[in-house]
C-alpha cells in the first residue's frame, strides 16, 4: 500500500438522481459536500443499459461547477472519448474489456487536459490494468455488475482492490470503486485501498444527502489509500 495518502473523494451517481430535476439535483449535490459528480454512461450493447451521452455532459457542465467524472460502459470508447471531452467531461474512465489501443486512448484523453481512467469489471483480473498504470489518473474496480444500480457491495472484490493498490505504489493513481457503497460497505473498500467513492441510491435517496456524503467520507477517511 503507498504511503503517500491519496485524498478521499466522494462522487455521486446521477444514475440515481432524479433525471428531471438533473440541474437541481447537481446543485444539491454540491450544497452537500459531494467532490465530483459521477456520470454513468450506457449504450445497451456493453451493458444491458441505456442511459446518457454527451448532450447531457455538456448540459450538466453548462449549470454545474461540480468535476463530471464519466465512466463510459460502451463498446467503443476510441469514437466516443472525444465527444465527452468536447461536452465538458473532467475524467473519462473506459472499460478495458474493450480492447484495443487502449494506451493510446489514455495518451488522447491526457493530452486534452482530461483525466483518464480505466475500469475493471468484476470477472476481469487486476493485472489487466497493470500496463497502462503510467498512463493513467484512475483505475475504477466496479464492486457490482455493471448495468444497473441499486445493487449489492460485492465483497469479494477486496483483494481486487487490494492487489490494484499494491500495483499503483507511489504513482500519483487514484483508485475508484464502484457499486453498492454505503457508509457501512464503505470501510470494506477503503481498508483495500480505494479513495473514490461512487455512491448513488446511498446519497441521492438518502434522508440528508449531506450526512450521506459525510459518512461515506467517514468511513474512507478511516483507511488513507
């Protein structure tokens, strides 16, 4: 584990929000504490979902000042990349599934002052990122099925995040999980070595928003990545 802390970050999942109220709701995001907003995009091919693209990038970028981290659960992120950078994107962080030119695709996203990340889903080993860790800003090990939210924290993905952590050492990489984080499931992930958190049903529908944040920032906080 690097002795060098990476800070806690806390993004919400707009995949929870209340899609009508979207500017509304990044607002209360805000107002309660959330560090980055996280913006779950879906094509209905590498997931059986559809949710988003770049017009509502650029929609949320144009009302919020919050940092719009995408995650793209797409089949081909080499055409979409772009896009989500021109709507305003602060990170994108693709599926290494997909294969391909991946380093490159790092190399365009970090060359337009845009954070790159890679994401593994729970099938896919941790050494499958270990290659692009130079070129990366985060690697986002997802703790549930991607596709849906609302599911369940898998904990089995604790040496997952753990062997990524040890991987990272003194690289300046942030380690992202995502699924099924609350301020319980939280202190799992944390003590693996993960310091952003995604969380969505766990924020957007709690009572207060703010003390959700604040809990999972709580729990994360207790184990410096």
């Amino acid at each position: 584990m690097s002795t060098s802390p990476r800070p806690v970050v806390v993004a919400p999942s707009i995949l929870s929000a209340d899609f009508a109220r979207l500017a509304d709701e990044a607002e209360r995001m805000k107002a309660s504490g959330a560090d980055w907003l996280h913006v779950d995009v879906m094509d209905g091919h590498f997931v059986p979902n559809l949710t988003v693209g770049p017009p509502v990038v650029k929609a949320l970028r144009g009302v919020s000042e919050l940092p719009l981290d995408c995650h793209l659960m797409i089949e081909d992120p080499f055409a979409y990349a772009p896009r989500f950078v021109d709507a305003g994107a602060h990170g994108i962080t693709f599926h290494v599934e997909v294969g391909g030119d991946l380093r490159g695709l790092c190399e365009r996203i970090r060359a337009a002052g845009v954070r790159a990340g890679a994401a593994l889903k729970p099938a896919t080993p941790p050494d499958a990122v270990f290659d692009l860790l130079d070129v990366l800003d985060m690697v986002l090990v997802m703790t549930v099925e991607p596709g849906f939210g609302g599911q369940a924290y898998m904990a089995d993905m604790g040496p997952k995040i753990s062997a990524v952590r040890e991987a990272i050492g003194e690289r300046p990489v942030d380690l992202q999980v995502d699924g099924g984080l609350n301020p319980e499931t939280v202190r799992h992930a944390a003590a693996a070595g993960a310091n952003v958190i995604v969380a969505g049903s766990a924020v957007f529908r709690a009572p207060d928003a703010a003390a959700a944040i604040e809990a999972l920032r709580a729990g994360a906080s207790a184990y410096p990545a």
